[in-house]
C-alpha cells in the first residue's frame, strides 16, 4: 500500500518581469572654472557739457561658476579696452570684480550681475581713473560641453570721475564667448 504525497512547496510562482532601472536625466553642470572673450558697444555718458557717444569695447573675462541644483553662483573678473570718445573725454578701459547670481535651464543660463569697477579716460590735461558700481543681466547657452555663447548688458556709474566733476556713465552691451 503506498502513501500519498503532498507537496506544499510544488506551487509554481508567476515570474516577475525585471524591473528596469530608472532611466536619469542628464542635466548639463555648470560647475567649473572658465575663461573667455567679449565685444560689444559701449554708450558713454559723461555730464555735464560732454555728449553721449557710442563706441567700440571688447576684452577677456574669468570666472568660477558654482552650482546647487539650478542655481548657479559665479565669481568673475573682466578687463575691456574701449574706443569710445565723448568730445575731450575719450574712455579707454574698463575692469569689473562681479558677482553673477543665475538660473539654469539645463544648457540656458540666465543671470543677474551686481558689482565694483574701475575705469580709466583721457580727459585733454591727462589721465583720469575712478571706481564705480555696476548691475546688469546676462544670458548664456552652452553650444558644446566646453564652450558656452552668450549675451551681457551692464550699467556702469562713476560719481564725480576722479574728482573732476565729472559724472561717467556708460553702458555696454557685448557678446561673450
């Protein structure tokens, strides 16, 4: 006589399929040091008795951009020779220490710039050189993983250029690479 077998561990499971792993979204990093080249217009403005005139201005800048999320801060420094004159007053350079505070749109940044800086002129009787404040936007789009393109509009104002009596205030509009 024989015994039945039971066998509780004979149930057969339903395979699973594999669970695929989540598939991420690069998002393209900011985060790092860069070094550039800029030209543009600037609009100067000395008063009073000067006219506003538009000229050339064109330069190399440097900066570091630090990113949390799509935040971006950057650090930067920028140095422009000009070939812009307003009668007896001709601008020859302008140099900035700037702060740019920005938003990423993955490969679109957008920013606002706050900061310090220092211009020299050329005033008939000599040399003039004087600190000022700046504020102004810029917006970049990075073409390849090392390169970015982009546009900057600042305004520049100095009180009193080099206690002349002067008061400078100039305008510029560049493209940065």
């Amino acid at each position: 006589m024989g015994a039945a077998a039971f066998a509780a561990d004979a149930i057969d499971e339903i395979p699973q399929p594999p669970i695929a792993a989540p598939v991420g979204v690069e998002v393209f990093s900011w985060q790092g040091g860069y070094i550039g080249a800029s030209a543009g217009a600037a609009i100067f403005n000395p008063t009073p008795g000067f006219a506003t005139n538009t000229g050339f201005i064109g330069g190399a800048f440097a900066g570091y951009n630090f990113q949390n999320g799509n935040v971006v801060f950057a650090p930067e420094l920028d140095f422009d020779y000009s070939a812009t004159s307003s009668g007896a007053l001709d601008l020859n350079y302008v140099g900035r220490v700037k702060g740019k505070l920005g938003y990423t749109f993955d490969r679109t940044l957008v920013s606002v710039i706050g900061g310090g800086a220092f211009a020299g002129a050329d005033a008939g009787a000599g040399a003039l050189t004087d600190f000022g404040w700046l504020a102004g936007a810029s917006i970049d789009y990075a073409v390849t993983d090392n390169i970015f393109a982009g546009g900057e509009y600042l305004y520049h104002s100095f009180d009193n250029f080099d206690s002349s009596g002067i008061d400078v205030n100039v305008q510029t509009i560049k493209a940065r690479v």
